[in-house]
C-alpha cells in the first residue's frame, strides 16, 4: 500500500477509505483503481478491494458509496471488485470454503460480505475455484499426470529447467514475457508490466523455492513456465501471528519443512498450443504432490476461472471438488 515502494501505483490511480465510527475508532476500509490498460481494454470499469468492515450495512454501504462516487467522478461507468488492486494480485469475495485453511494469495473474509454487497446493489460477476491435491489422497492420479508429461517430453525433445536464482531479474523478465504471450487473450487481465512484476515477486522471494519454478524450451527457446511458492501460511499458523524470539529461532526448520506449495502462474506461448505443452507442465506439478521436490508433498491452486475449461479438466482427473470458492461482484454506476 506504499506508494514510494509499489511501482502500480505509478501505473494506476488509486485511493483509499476508512469508515470510522462516532468514536474515531476504525471499522472498515476500502480501496478503488482506475488501471488505464484495463480500461483501453475492457471498458470503463474501476475496481474496488481491500474490503474490510464491521457486520454492519450502513458502513459497508458508506464505504461502497465513497468508491462508486470516487471512480464515477473519473468517468468510471461501472465498478468491480474486490481486486486488491486488480486482476494480478488478491482478488475475488470468498463465498465457499470458509472452514478450510487459507493458502498464500487465497483472501479469507467472513461470510456475511456477500450479503453486505448484495444489500448495496451488487450481482455476482463471475465465479473462481481453488483445488488441492495431497500426496495421501492423489498419488496414482499424480503419478498419470506425471507420466504423461514425461511422454510428451521425450517425443518433443524438450529440455526443463530450474530457475536460476545467481541470474534473478532476468529470469524474473522472462517470465514476465511469458506471462504476457500466454495471458494476451485472457479473461479480466490485462498485462502485468516488469517492474510491477519485479516487485511483486520480490516481496514473495522468501517464498519463491527457485525448484518450484519450471521453464520449458523447445527448439532453443523457452516456451512456458510454471511458478509455485512455498506456502507461508503453514509458517503463520505456527507462529499464532506473531513473529517471537522463539519463533524466529525455529524459522529455518520450519521453513525448510514447508508441506504445501501454491501454483502462482501458469503459461504456455499461444504459438505453441497444442502440442501438449500444458501435460507437460501439469506432470511437472505433479512431481511435487508425488514427493520428488524437498519436504513438499500438497499443491494447491489460485483461483481458476468458472470457464477456464483446461485448467478445470486437469483438475476433474482427480475426482476432487472444489476447496474455496471465490466471487467477483459488479454494479453499473448511475451517472
């Protein structure tokens, strides 16, 4: 949120809310962003996140209003969210899963904010899903998945990597270029630029195990890549919230028996579709749910998209149902 250190908000306009009470006691908060990339792309639609407020109508109803009136004043003709700031960082309302144990980039809310927006004249946009899979529940549907990639490997001659940490910005860069190639034609996103890139992952480098990252090359180039990330929630679980002597003592350990890990991005060039390069990448997932990386052995997914048909069907291989569910919500501004 620091406008000096997040290069976005050289990018974006944004701004913030609190709602205090008669007290000056805080009990909700709220952000909005105009992305002008977006914008030029999707149409005139602002964002609002970082949504936080007390069981109450009238505050999340104050804070609403204060970003709907902020982008409508902007020329914003309709608002969406929550995107905490947008489609490439935290975004979306969790509406189902509240029991189960939040994983990093997965938002945890209480269930009465769908109905605050509801009550304040928001509709639910799309829909996005979090899927596991465990090495004590999956390891024959991982085992498939991995063999299969392998296949696809070997009849393609295709070489994989490890990120190399001694080159960090540039292999940073690189995925950034992939990201953009794969993501073009995607749903709500607009591409992610390289210093916001940089600085994101940065914040994340603790996390950023350089063997959870994998580039494919074919022919000389690279051509896809998947990212994953040590799940540090394990670690905050441990710690109860706050960073102790104690706690700082054990961080190596802990650390370094890190069970879960999270897929961050996912990418294959467009020219390069269909000829198997997403098997590939899913079996090389799958070696890390098999145990073969470390002391890893679940993986768990961000947010896939209601229509995103493949990553869906690599998940239905399973036969698990969906852990989180999550929801966009947006409403036309009255102008």
């Amino acid at each position: 949120m620091d406008p000096e250190a997040n290069p976005y908000f050289s990018e974006a306009e944004i701004e913030h809310f609190l709602a205090l009470d008669s007290s000056g006691r805080a009990v909700g908060r709220i952000s909005t962003t105009i992305d002008p990339a977006y914008v030029e792309r999707f149409g005139k639609t602002g964002f609002f996140g970082w949504f936080e407020t007390v069981d109450d109508p009238q505050v999340a109803s104050a804070l609403l209003t204060a970003a709907e009136e902020w982008l409508g004043s902007r020329g914003m003709e309709r608002v969406a969210g929550p995107y905490s700031y947008c489609a490439t960082q935290e975004f979306g309302l969790l509406v189902g899963g509240f029991d189960n144990q939040p994983t990093v980039f997965q938002p945890h809310n209480p269930p009465h904010y769908a109905e605050l927006l509801s009550q304040a004249g928001y509709q639910r946009d799309f829909r996005t899903d979090t899927f596991s899979w465990r090495a004590d529940h999956d390891a024959d549907a991982m085992a498939r998945l991995a063999r299969r990639g392998e296949k696809v490997s070997e009849r393609l001659g295709l070489s994989i990597r490890d990120l190399d940490p001694e080159h960090w910005e540039s292999e940073i860069d690189l995925v950034q270029e992939l990201l953009a190639a794969s993501f073009a034609d995607n749903h709500d996103m607009v591409a992610i630029s390289k210093p916001v890139l940089r600085f994101q992952l940065g914040e994340l480098r603790e996390l950023l195990d350089p063997r959870l990252t994998r580039f494919v090359e074919y022919q000389g180039q690279t051509i896809a890549f998947s990212m994953l990330a040590a799940d540090g929630n394990e670690l905050l679980k441990v710690a109860n919230g706050e960073a102790t002597d104690a706690f700082m003592e054990r961080y190596p350990e802990l650390k370094a028996n890190i069970r879960g890990t999270v897929v961050l991005m996912i990418g294959v060039r467009p020219e390069h579709e269909g000829l198997g390069i997403g098997r590939v990448l899913v079996g090389e997932i799958a070696k890390v749910a098999l145990g073969q990386i470390g002391s890893y052995r679940d993986v768990h997914t961000t947010w896939i998209h209601e229509h995103n048909w493949q990553s869906r069907s690599y998940m239905a291989q399973t036969g698990n149902d969906p852990v989180r569910t999550y929801a966009v919500y947006g409403k036309d501004l009255v102008l």
